[in-house]
C-alpha cells in the first residue's frame, strides 16, 4: 500500500512566489515550500495492483498544454481557519484533466473521495488559531487577495506519493506524465 496523488508541479518562479506570500502571512504553521504543488487528484492509500492498473488509464490521459497562473489567497475553515492556500485562475483546461484523471482513477477501482474540485497551493496547515491571531491572519489574506503570479506552461502531470511524518510531510515524485 502507498499514498499517492496526482498533482501538477511548479515551475521555480513561481515557487518563489508562492515563499513570498507565504512569508507575509502570520502563518500559524507553514507548508516547507519543496511541498508546494497543486493537487488534481488524492488517491489515498493504494494497492499497488490498482495503481499499476491506474497507472496506465492515466498516461493515457491527454489534454492540450495549457497556460495556468494563481490568483488570490484564501482560508480553508470559516471561522476557524485551519489551512491558508493560494488559488488558482478560473482554466477549462484543469477541470478537462483533473475531470480525466479522477475518471481513470475510478475506472481502475481507485475509491476517490466525492468532493468538489477545488484548485489551490496549500501554504499553511494549522490547528484553529485564537480569535486575536484568526483576526490577523484573516487581515493579511484579505491584503493578499490581488495576489497573481506569472503564468506557466502546464505540459505534464505527476504521481507522487505522500510520506507522514511528525516533521510533516514529505513528497516523491513516482512518475510523471506528458500531456
């Protein structure tokens, strides 16, 4: 068993970025920026006979290269914040693939969670902070909000897989695949 999910890697500028927002946050608890990427798929713990099944339903999903770019920033939780993410510029393109690879995903008997696709870079992951320091994080997401980066050429997608730890987590690049 292992646990993997597909997610589109960024290019070096715009990982800088994306250490920039992050650092003008008052972030309760940081992702470590070799952890960004852009999740399209959470596939969970996986046999490795459904991911060798998987694995080629998704080399064969193709979609044209496309242009992506963040924009803007934003809290998972309500009120009680427990993540802070940089969003990602409405792309027909991204729901095409992520449609795709969620669809080969469960072809292949992968039991992927029902939720809405929402895209983002998680930059922090916390435990609900104090109303004081909710206030202040709410007050700098909301300064962010014109946020953008520059644009990037999408033109492959990753298998990755996720290694928990107390440190957090730490990602391998298992495969990548062109589009």
């Amino acid at each position: 068993m292992m646990r993997v999910f597909l997610a589109l890697p960024l290019p070096d500028e715009v990982l800088s970025a994306l250490r920039v927002q992050q650092f003008l946050l008052p972030l309760p608890s940081a992702v470590e920026p070799e952890g960004f990427h852009l999740t399209l798929v959470f596939l969970g713990e996986v046999q490795d006979r459904e991911l060798e099944a998987a694995h080629e339903r998704f080399a064969e999903c193709r979609v044209a290269p496309f242009e992506l770019r963040l924009q803007g920033l934003g809290l998972f939780g309500g009120a009680k914040p427990r993540a802070a993410w940089a969003g990602v510029a409405a792309s027909e393109a991204l729901a095409r693939l992520q449609g795709k690879l969620e669809h080969a995903a469960r072809a292949s008997g992968i039991a992927v969670e029902r939720r809405k696709f929402v895209p983002h870079v998680t930059l922090g992951r916390f435990s609900p902070p104090m109303p004081d320091e909710a206030a202040r994080l709410e007050k700098a997401v909301a300064l962010g909000g014109g946020f953008v980066s520059a644009p990037w050429r999408v033109d492959r997608f990753c298998l990755y897989q996720s290694h928990l730890s107390h440190k957090g987590a730490r990602y391998d690049e298992l495969f990548a695949y062109a589009l």
